[in-house]
C-alpha cells in the first residue's frame, strides 16, 4: 500500500468534492503529463501558430470537450481523453496555461511549491528529468519523490478542472458560449 500523507488526503477530498475519485484524476493527468513530455521530446515540431482570436475559440472547444469527457464513464472517457490530449498538448497557448496552474499548485499548503518543481522538473523543463536527477534537483528522497508526485499530479489535475469549470460558467453567465 502506497503511504499516504494528510496531504494527499486533502488533495482526495478536493478530488472528490469536485465530483471524481483521486485514482480518475490522477490517471487522466498523468496521461497529459507524459504526453506533454513527449511533446518537449520532439523539439522543433511544429505547432500551427494561432491568431487570438482562433487561440481564443480553440480553449472555449477544448474546455467544453474536456469537460464533457470528464463527465462520462472512466472506461469510455479514457478513449476520448486519449485523442484530446493530443490536442490540447500541442495547442499554441498550452504552455501559458500550464504556468498559470503552476502558480495554483504553488499556492497549496507548505507542499505546493515541492509539488511545483517536481512537476517541473519532471514534466515541464525543457529537458524533464529523470526520477534519480529529480530526487537531487528537489532535494528530496526516491520514495518521498514517489508519493509527492501521486499528490503533485492529482492536485494539477483538479486544479485543471476546477479551472475549465470556472471558466465555462464564467462564459454561460456572460453569453460568450450557450449551454
């Protein structure tokens, strides 16, 4: 059995309180973590640059999609979210989101700013690094580097959807998008 901090069981309970099971949230994330990965693997491909205004319409789609993904059943959902990983990983404003939700992990507890920079250093450096060069980056242990992960990847994952949600109703309140 995985060791579970008090912290991680706050980060369920945010998992849960938003309407998914931790193991969903983790699962799902870890998938858009590695495939963002792959993503700074293949340096130099390249990405269709985007005008505001398609950038703009692009996250309204994406934000409703995944949303409407999360919504379904785990087994149906993952064929899904396979295919909108894909998509949302190599969209030109990706990047600019994920420092904004870095900021949020950031701001969890006396943990957020670990959580951060095993993220970064993991996922979203431009060189992500391996777990051994990671332990030292953090300047913490292989097994705490484990369980810090579990946590930093699920709270990424709830912080995405709270943020998707938040601003799609921000939109329906606004008439910018129709339900």
């Amino acid at each position: 059995m995985a060791r579970m901090t008090t912290d991680e069981r706050r980060i369920n309970f945010i998992c849960g309180e938003i309407g998914f099971k931790p193991d969903t949230v983790y699962e799902f994330t870890k998938m858009m973590l590695i495939e963002y990965k792959r993503r700074k693997d293949l340096i130099g491909l390249p990405i269709k640059e985007m005008s505001i205004e398609e950038a703009h319409l692009n996250k309204q789609q994406l934000r409703r999609e995944f949303l409407q993904i999360m919504q379904k059943p785990f087994e149906e959902a993952l064929e899904c979210y396979k295919e909108f990983v894909l998509k949302v990983v190599y969209a030109t404003w990706f990047d600019e989101k994920v420092a904004q939700m870095l900021d949020q992990v950031e701001d969890f507890r006396h943990v957020g700013s670990i959580y951060r920079d095993i993220l970064e250093t993991c996922y979203f450096s431009d060189v992500p690094l391996t777990n051994d060069e990671a332990t030292r980056s953090v300047g913490i242990g292989d097994s705490a580097l484990d369980y810090r992960k579990r946590e930093a990847i699920k709270l990424f994952g709830a912080i995405i959807y709270s943020f998707c949600l938040r601003r799609e109703n921000e939109d329906l309140v606004a008439g910018i998008v129709k339900k």
